[in-house]
C-alpha cells in the first residue's frame, strides 16, 4: 500500500511541475506577445529644451533682454570687486606707515565693504536667476504646442527631455522640428 501511494504521490508531482512548467511558458509568451504589441504602438522622441530656448527667435530676444539688464549690473559689482581689492593692496603697502587703530579702522571698512559687495553679488544673483526662470516659463506654453503638434505630426506617443536619458539616437531627437514650427 506504501509503495501505491508513492507511486501515486510521485506520478502527481511530476503532473504538477509539467503543469507548472506549461503555464510558465504560456504567460510568458503571453506577457511577450503583449510586450510587443505595445512596443509596436509606442513611438518615442526626444527634446533638447535649453536648445529650444536659447536658438528659438523668442529664446534670443528673451536672452537678449536679460543680458541688457543684468549686463550693466555685472559690470558695477566687478568694478566694486577691483576697487576693493586694490584698496587691499594699497593697505598692504601703507601699513608700515599706519597707526594700530588706523589699520584697524581701515580693515573695519574693508570688511564691510567686502560684506556689502557679497550681499550686492547676492541679490543680483537672485535677481537674475529669477528672471531667467520667468522667461523659461514665459515660453514654456509656445515650446509644449510646438512639441505636440510634431509628435502629432510624426506621430509620437512619448516625448522625453534629452537632459533626462542617458543615450539616445540621433533619429529620435525632434529638436530642430520643433525649434522650426517655433520660429515660424
């Protein structure tokens, strides 16, 4: 009777494990023939937003009005920054000649010359980064019509940044398409 059982219980697993086995192999090939049917529809490009906006005809007078304004504004902080340092080296000459408290005094209104000028580059610097993410985001709206509309055309199912990947094919990059109807 020991041995039937084995027998039985041997002969239902190795039904079991075929079973298995063929089940694997059917969602598998299920899953792959549904993998590739997707892959069949699904087209995809790529964009080099900073391209986009910096040889865009908007992008270039967006730039151009950013550099007017903040151009004037670099120019006096670096001409801030040269005054003091040759203020520096002047003391650095004159020192011998100086009194304690002189030197001190004098190392007193550097330092708060080189705070202000820290917090003049500061403001300036947020100041221009602000700015430079309004235009972006001034553009943002022509640059995602101009996109879907070429994904459209050529049709795209999936536009990604090109900052965003790793590698891509140059077939796929819809940049100059886009930046085309842009300027259009």
């Amino acid at each position: 009777m020991f041995f039937n059982s084995f027998k039985f219980s041997r002969s239902l697993l190795f039904v079991a494990i075929f079973t298995l086995s063929n089940i694997n192999v059917i969602v598998a090939n299920a899953i792959s023939s549904e993998t590739t049917a997707i892959n069949s529809d699904v087209k995809i490009a790529v964009v080099d937003y900073p391209i986009l906006f910096s040889e865009s005809n908007k992008g270039k007078e967006l730039i151009q009005k950013l550099k007017n304004k903040y151009e004037p504004m670099h120019k006096k902080i670096q001409e801030h920054s040269k005054d003091l340092a040759e203020a520096e080296q002047k003391l650095q000459v004159n020192r011998q000649s100086l009194s304690l408290a002189e030197i001190q005094k004098e190392n007193s209104k550097m330092k708060y010359d080189y705070d202000l000028l820290q917090i003049e580059e500061q403001l300036f610097q947020d100041s221009r980064i602000k700015d430079e993410e309004e235009a972006r985001k001034s553009m943002q709206v022509d640059i995602e019509t101009s996109i879907k509309k070429i994904a459209e055309v050529l049709g795209v199912s999936i536009v990604v940044e090109r900052n965003s990947i790793l590698y891509c094919s140059k077939q796929l990059d819809i940049t100059r398409d886009v930046l085309q109807d842009l300027n259009k």
